[in-house]
C-alpha cells in the first residue's frame, strides 16, 4: 500500500541488491514495487 506524504518536497528511493543474489523473495518484491508505481494515483 502506497500513501502519499503531505507537506515535503519530492524524494527518490533506490532499490538495490547484489547481482549474484537470486531470491524469489528479492524478485517477488521487486516487482511488486515496479507494479505499485506504474498504478494510476488516485
């Protein structure tokens, strides 16, 4: 679930992990993240 933040200015949060990892669990959250921000915001 995404809320936004009233009253700051724009930010960014990087999301990164070590190439040689393989995780479904890395993979899984991953791509729920890329999924939440190609969502529409209401």
């Amino acid at each position: 679930m995404a809320l936004p933040v009233e009253g700051i200015g724009p930010n960014e949060v990087a999301l990164a992990w070590t190439a040689s990892r393989r995780s479904p669990l890395i993979h899984g959250f991953a791509q729920a993240a890329a999924e939440t921000l190609t969502r529409p915001r209401p």
